[in-house]
C-alpha cells in the first residue's frame, strides 16, 4: 500500500512547517489582542467544517487563559442565531482556510451592517474574507491541493493559539510564547508517530462501518475534527462526542459492529471517570476500542498509541494527527481517492 503521489500525503507532512511559518509570521499579536481587550466584551468565531473546528480551539483557549467571553457559532447557523444579539462589543472571527465559502462570508456581511469588527483567520489575503475584515491573521503553509483540509487546519491552529497567547499576555497571563513554538516540533513528532499506527490500523478500519471518537476539552476538538476526516476521506460514519455527553443517549448504540476511539486530553482527571465507563461499556458489549493518550496507560487495555504530551490549550494540533493519518492510509485500501471525496467540493459555495 503506497499512496505517496497523493497531494494529501505531502500536505499531512508539510503540517509541522505550515504552523512553524504562521507562528514566525504572524509575529507579535499584542497590539490586536490589547485593541480587543480593551473595546470588546466577548469574540465569537464563525465559520465551517474544519475551520469551525479550529474556531471552536480558539474559543476553548482564548476563554480558559485570558477568561474573554468567547463561543462558536457555524457559519450556516449565523443568521437564525448570533446575529440577532450581535452588538459592536463583540468582534466577529471568521475562519476561512479559502477565504470564499459563502456561508462564511454571508455571516460577516450581514454582521458588518451592523457595525461588527471583523477579524479574519485565512491562507488567502487577497481573498473576499479578508478584504471584508478589520484585522487579517494570515496562516502560512501554501496552497492545499486536496480537498480534506489537514495542513490549512493546522496552520489555522497555529494562528489561534497564537492569538489565544497574545490575549492571555495582554490580559495580565503568562507569557504562553516559548511554549507555543515547542508546538510545530511536538505536532511533527506526533506525525512520526501515528505513521505506523495509521498504516497498520488502515485494513482494520476500511471494516468498519461506524465509529464514535470520544474526547474532553480540546481532545473534544480533536475528535471532531477526526470524525470529520474519517467522513470525508473514507466514507465512515463517524461522531464525535464530549466522553460525559456520550453517556447520555448515544452509549446506546455501542455493540460489536462499532469502534470507539477515546482521545484522553493531556491530564484527563476530570474526566477520566467518564473514559473509564465508557470502555468499561464498549468492552462489555465487545465493541473495538482503541484510545490516544499523551502518557502511557494500563487502564484502558493494550490498543493505545501514545502522543508527545503537549499543553492542553494546544493539545489539539497534536491529537489530531493520527487521525489525518489514518483517514489517509484507510481510504487508500477501500480504493477512494483521498484528495477528491465524493460530493464535496474544496469551497463549498
Ligand atoms: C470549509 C470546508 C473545509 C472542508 C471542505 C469544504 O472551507 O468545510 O473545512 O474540508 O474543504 O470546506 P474553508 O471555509 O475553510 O475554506
């Protein structure tokens, strides 16, 4: 099984240099991150797909180190429920790795008209999005050829950690910046060491028809995004739950014919009575487990592939490369075509 003339092969690999440049070039984001601090009460990001992903580890990350207000909000959803309470003390982030899906920029249209600061997280800086914003976060890592996005995520990740660093420094937090440029080097290690995992897993999960990715925290983020691979990539139905939510109505369709993937977040304590549950549940029911864990553990049997442990605001970056992987490597043994899913289309308009 080879498959490295696929462009999403090079591009899952030119991940770790796609976030090491947005870091670099993005440089000081202080005086932004001071501007919202100081003129806005609350961010809300909007976005699709991937992009609403990495809106989401923003969000996750602005909130927990600086304590600003923020949410996600798809972009689809925008209309019939952000904007009715979007004020001028909100600042809108919309994330577009092409800076042209129409759901997208519709929502920064509508809140443009009211007076809504706009701030824009896109690869393309000549695009439509970032001529409609305020402030332009331009994410680094070239042109993405295949359809699933894995490189722009990244870089989009990095633009968001970084800006989530800048706001906890300029919110009186600690200087997160010697750590965010460990991360690139922790993302590329995690490459390196799902590639085997990905390649061995791939027939087992060609199998497979239905698959719940359970995480916590960012790992939540991480699973979303992983479920949203293994759709796209190699046609399995996938869902992505936070491992409490799980419990409550979805565990009851957990038998034999399904896998559960649990994503544990660097320091999983606060749920790691959930996570045990759960695989006390799905062993039960003889369900295939597999968990992804960024120290090694006993506890949840031997089907466990162990990430570089990173920080959990940024854990994300990390816990999602296996799965870029693994969507990879699947759907070249189920014959698809990784770059080109069927039905979609890189700018959905
Ligand atoms: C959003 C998006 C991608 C997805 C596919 C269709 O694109 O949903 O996340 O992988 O390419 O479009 P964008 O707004 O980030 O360009």
């Amino acid at each position: 099984m080879s498959g490295e003339g696929y462009a999403m092969y090079r591009e899952i690999w030119e991940g770790p240099r796609a976030y090491r440049e947005t870091i670099e070039s993005l440089g000081s984001l202080a005086p932004i991150a001071e501007e919202v601090l100081a003129s806005h009460k609350a961010l809300l990001t909007c976005s699709c797909g991937s992009s609403h992903h990495a809106g989401l580890a923003l969000c996750y990350a602005a909130s927990r180190l600086s304590g600003f207000a923020s949410y996600a909000v798809q972009a689809s959803e925008y209309p019939v429920y952000a904007h009715h309470h979007l004020g001028r003390e909100h600042l809108l982030a919309a994330l577009s790795q092409s800076g042209e899906t129409s759901d997208t920029i519709r929502a920064v249209r509508m809140a443009r008209q009211r007076g809504v600061k706009v701030m824009a997280v896109t690869g393309r800086v000549e695009s439509s999005l970032a001529r409609l914003a305020d402030y332009v976060l331009a994410t680094r890592g070239g042109v993405e050829r295949a359809v699933p996005a894995t490189k722009s995520f990244i870089s989009q990740l990095a633009a968001c950690y970084a800006f989530a660093s800048a706001m906890s420094l300029a919110s009186g937090g600690v200087d997160l910046f010697p750590e965010l440029q460990r991360q690139p080097g922790l993302f590329e290690e995690a490459l390196a060491a799902s590639e085997g995992f990905a390649k061995e897993r791939a027939r087992q999960f060609s199998q497979i028809r239905s698959v719940f990715l359970l995480g916590y925290g960012p790992s939540f983020i991480a699973a979303l995004e992983a479920s949203l691979k293994l759709k796209e990539t190699c046609g399995i139905h996938a869902e992505a739950y936070s491992v409490w939510e799980f419990r409550h109505g979805p565990i009851s369709l957990l038998d034999s014919e399904k896998a559960c993937i649990m994503i544990l977040p660097p320091s999983p304590s606060e749920a790691a009575e959930a996570f045990e549950k759960v695989y006390a549940t799905a062993r039960g029911v003889g369900a295939t487990v597999l968990t992804v864990s960024h120290s090694p553990t006993d506890t949840f049997g031997p089907d466990i592939l162990v990430l570089p442990r990173a920080r959990e605001e940024f854990a994300t970056a990390v816990e999602v490369a296996p799965f870029q992987l693994l969507s990879y490597y699947t759907a070249l043994e189920k014959s698809l075509d990784p770059d080109r899913p069927r039905l979609l289309t890189k700018v959905v308009q």
